[in-house]
C-alpha cells in the first residue's frame, strides 16, 4: 500500500511508519491523519508485524496541526474552524488506535515536536528521542489547551507543576530534561535514533506478543483500576497467558538453557 503523506516499511516484523512532510516539519493535515490511521489498522491486522516504529523524515518529528491550512482558511474570512471535530474524527481515533493496538509502538522522536506532535509522541509505549530533539506544547502560543491526549498524559508522567509549567509556558523541553523528568524511556546520539529504535523494536518484535500486548492493555486498565479491580485482571489475564504457545515455549527455553523462540502465538 503506498500512502500521500506518510512512508510505510514491513521489516523482520517490524513496521516503520515515518511522517513525511519534511518541509512543514511533518505538521499535520487531514491526509497525513488518514494515512496515519490506515497504517495502523494493517498494524493491527496484519499478524506478521509483531513491533511498529513511529518517526518523522527530516530534522523535525512533527510540529502538530499545519497552522498553513488554519491561516489560509482565517486569510478567506472563514468562520472559526470546529477545533473540537477535528479531534474527534482526526486525532483522538489516533490516540485510541495507538493505546488499543496489543503490539508495541516505538517512537523515534528525531527532532522537534511540538503541540499535537509532542503529544502525539507520548502516546507510544517506548518512547526514544535524539538529543537535539525537543518537546514543545505550543499550544499556548495559539490559543489552545493540550489535546492528543496531552493533559491526561502529562501529569501522570511528569506531575503536575512541570506539565502545567510546560503547557502555560510553551518553553522547550529538551530530550535530556525530558528523559531525567521521566516524559521518555531514553535519548540517543542523533546519528544512532533510528539503529537503537530498531534494535528496540527488534527485540519487541522478537517478543511473547500476546503477552506485551496484554500488558499494554493492563497498564491502560490500571490507569483507572482500584488495586482490587487490577489483581482481578492480572489474574484473568495470566490465566489466558499461560494457555499461550509462547509461555510453553519461554519455560521450555529457560530449562532448556537456551533463548526462547517466541511465535508471538
Ligand atoms: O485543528 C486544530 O487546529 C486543532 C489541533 C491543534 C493541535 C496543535 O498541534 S496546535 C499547535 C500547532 N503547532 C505549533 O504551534 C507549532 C508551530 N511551529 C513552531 O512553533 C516552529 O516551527 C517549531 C518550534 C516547531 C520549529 O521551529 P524552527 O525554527 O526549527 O522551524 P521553522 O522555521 O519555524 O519551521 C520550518 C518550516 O516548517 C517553516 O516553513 P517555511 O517557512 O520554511 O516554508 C514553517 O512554517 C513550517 N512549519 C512549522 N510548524 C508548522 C509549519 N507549517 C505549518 N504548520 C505548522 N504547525
């Protein structure tokens, strides 16, 4: 399938999607929304891709909703958009399909991301970020609040006083200060984002898949679960794991003294 907007590549078990509008450092319009979405959904049916990368071409990883298109549509006398249709059919079914998708999703964050980009970013599982790369919720600058999930993600992963800091503010965050506040898993050399996101992916990939998507789907759960309510469903779930060729073959392997080969079934 060949996309408009966006690169799509099946490797090893591994699908990379890469924003690619480097010239408006890969901003969002309507088509990169779909494209986005259309990837995931082969994501999520597609059995042989087990890990997905998410990452931008170019010297940005995305600068959120293209401003152009606002502007212009301003520019004609145009009434005030429905900011909160646009998320309702364009971003938050991304936000959904990420956090729903029983596989994990790597993002590579290469450079800049900013407003509906940065928030965006946080929405994946392993997030890894080149150290020139920023994070910047721009919304402030154009009237905005955080959306893409922003205001729920930022305070459960940094606090309140530096997610209100960086909303209210819109100061860039840096990939350092970013992984030290614990926003991101990791930061890499520049040159080395993409060969340790894949080699992340990779071992992702090469993974229990039912069980790494299970336990996205927990750690979703106890986002509101009572610790009662989470035991119940560590227990459900393991119950249906260890029915699972892949626990068979992980205890197998340990006795065995050798690396498991995991089908992923
Ligand atoms: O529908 C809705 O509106 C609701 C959804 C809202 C969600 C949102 O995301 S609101 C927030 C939107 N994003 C921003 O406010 C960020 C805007 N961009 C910037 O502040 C800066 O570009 C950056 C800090 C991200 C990077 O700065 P810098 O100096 O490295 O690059 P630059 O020169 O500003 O940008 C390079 C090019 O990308 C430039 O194009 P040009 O002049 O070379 O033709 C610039 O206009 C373009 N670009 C950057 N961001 C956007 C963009 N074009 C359209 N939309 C953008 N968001």
């Amino acid at each position: 399938m060949t996309f408009e907007t966006i690169l799509f590549d099946v490797s090893s078990g591994v699908a990379t999607i890469t924003l690619n509008r480097p010239d408006k450092l890969n901003a969002f319009i309507p088509a990169m929304n779909h494209d986005v979405m259309a990837a995931i959904r082969i994501c999520t049916t597609d059995d042989s891709i087990r890990a997905v990368i998410l990452t931008g071409a170019g010297r940005g990883f995305c600068a959120g909703q293209d401003l152009g298109e606002r502007a212009a549509h301003f520019a004609l006398g145009g009434d005030p958009p429905d900011v909160g249709e646009t998320l309702d059919t364009l971003y938050n079914p991304l936000v959904r399909a990420i956090r729903a998708l029983k596989k994990p999703v790597v993002v590579a964050v290469n450079g800049v991301a900013a407003g509906a980009g940065a928030n965006l970013a946080l929405n994946g599982d392993i997030v890894i970020a080149a150290r020139s790369a920023k994070f910047i919720e721009a919304f402030c600058k154009v009237g905005l609040i955080p959306d893409v999930g922003g205001t729920w993600h930022l305070p459960r992963l940094v606090g309140r006083s530096r997610s209100l800091g960086m909303a209210l503010l819109g100061h860039p965050v840096s990939a350092e200060q970013a992984c030290e506040w614990g926003l991101i898993w990791a930061v890499a050399d520049d040159d080395a984002l993409i060969t340790e996101a894949t080699a992340i992916a990779q071992q992702l990939a090469a993974g229990p898949t039912k069980a790494l998507g299970a336990m996205k789907q927990a750690f979703n759960a106890s986002e509101s679960n009572t610790l009662e309510a989470q035991l119940d469903l560590e227990r459900d779930t393991q119950r249906i794991m260890g029915q699972s060729d892949d626990y068979r073959e992980g205890v197998t392997a340990f006795t065995e003294k050798r690396k498991a080969d995991f089908k992923g079934r």
